[in-house]
C-alpha cells in the first residue's frame, strides 16, 4: 500500500502503522475532497486505502467513492482483476468489511439486537431533519430496537430530546437504553439507564445508543432483546 487516506482523528489512531506511507488526512466536511485526492492517487497506478472507522460501508467512505466514479465516468472493476492496469480511467476498488459502531456497542452491552432493529443517524449535516424525525417515527411505531448514532454534538443538542420524545409515544418509559462512549477505545464507558432518562445521558459524536423494542430487558449489567425462542 502506498497511500493511506483518512479522518485526522482515525489517522491518529493508527499512526504507528504508517511507517513510509504517504497520507492523506482532512478534517470533519472535508470528505469529498479527501476520496476525490485518494482516487487521484489511485489512478495514477499506486495503491491507495482509505481507512474508516467501523465498516467502510455503514455510514463511511465506500459510497462516497463510487459516487464520484460514476460522476467522473471511472470504470470499477472488483477485485481481483488485472484489466484495469491496462485502462487509464479504471480502477480496481475493493471494500474490506469492519466491525461497525452497532456491532461493537452491542458486544459490550450483551444481545439488544438479537431481533430486528433500525439505525438511524441523528446528524442532520447530509439529511433533512424532518425526513430523519420521520424514520424515527416510523421505527418506533414498528416496535424496532432503535440504533441511534451521531446523537450530539457541540453545535446540535436539540435532536436527541426530540428523538426520545418521539419514541416515548410508542415504548414504556422503563425501556432499557444503552449508551456506549467510544466503543473498543482506551475511554470507553458503557451505561444502561431508562428511555426517560436519556435526555439526561452525557453523550457526544462518539457515542452509540440502543433503545429496546417493547420485549427488551435488562439482566445484571446486560441489555437484551430476545429472538423469540421458547425457554
């Protein structure tokens, strides 16, 4: 691998991996420009990998970059293939599958989406917050376990508040959620309060929360929501 292209912050994060590399690394907003700057490089015959944390594909680069392929009228070819050494406007793109946020957060919880859940991203950056309170709507009236990322950051605090009081139209106050902050990181915390409580809930960008469908529970320090087996 020749180039490594990412977020400063993931950047960081594997630094020490990155001996002879040459990086590419932009700040939050400024994905665009840094997969237009990875595939630039790509097309020039080199290897490039743009890192994201997570899975690639859940809320990350890898749609971002056959976008702007197809924008920019690059074939893709997967892997494994050689044809695309020979085309001076094709690449070979491969994703290679992570561990996304919900996955882990869920590990450390227990089992809350052992039945069917919905993620929805609170972040209103890229989609209309009235189209995201109607996802919200629709996963809670559907009794969903509700997988909220993105729930809070330094310019908006109003949207988790919302979200609750929207879902607390349609689930029992009681119903466990669980709140994990940076999940698989050295300041990782992992806490289950009630859905009543979670205004209150200390979170930011880095946080993940789960909220229970109607037959979710807690057992000891565990959250979960059964499949539906006979016991």
């Amino acid at each position: 691998m020749d180039t490594v292209a990412g977020y400063t912050t993931y950047i960081e994060l594997i630094r020490p991996f990155l001996k002879d590399k040459n990086i590419i690394s932009t700040q939050m907003t400024k994905e665009v420009k840094r997969v237009r700057a990875a595939i630039d490089v790509a097309l020039t015959g080199r290897s490039c990998a743009i890192v994201s944390s997570g899975d690639p594909g859940i809320y990350a680069m890898a749609g971002l970059v056959f976008e702007i392929c197809k924008k920019e009228n690059i074939r893709v070819i997967p892997p494994p293939s050689e044809t695309a050494l020979n085309e001076k406007s094709a690449l070979i793109v491969e994703v290679v599958p992570g561990i996304p946020a919900l996955c882990a957060g869920a590990s450390l919880l227990g089992a809350p989406l052992s039945h069917d859940f919905a993620s929805i991203s609170l972040s209103d950056l890229l989609t209309p917050w009235e189209l995201i309170e109607k996802r919200i709507e629709a996963a809670a009236s559907a009794d969903f376990v509700i997988v909220l990322y993105n729930p809070k950051s330094k310019r908006r605090s109003r949207q988790l508040e919302t979200a609750q009081k929207i879902i607390l139209k349609y689930r029992d106050k009681k119903t466990p959620a669980g709140i994990v902050v940076s999940a698989m990181r050295k300041d990782e915390m992992v806490t289950i309060i009630p859905l009543e409580d979670l205004h209150k809930a200390d979170v930011n960008m880095q946080t993940i929360i789960f909220i229970g469908n109607s037959t979710s529970f807690t057992y000891l320090d565990f959250m979960i929501t059964p499949r539906g087996y006979k016991t």
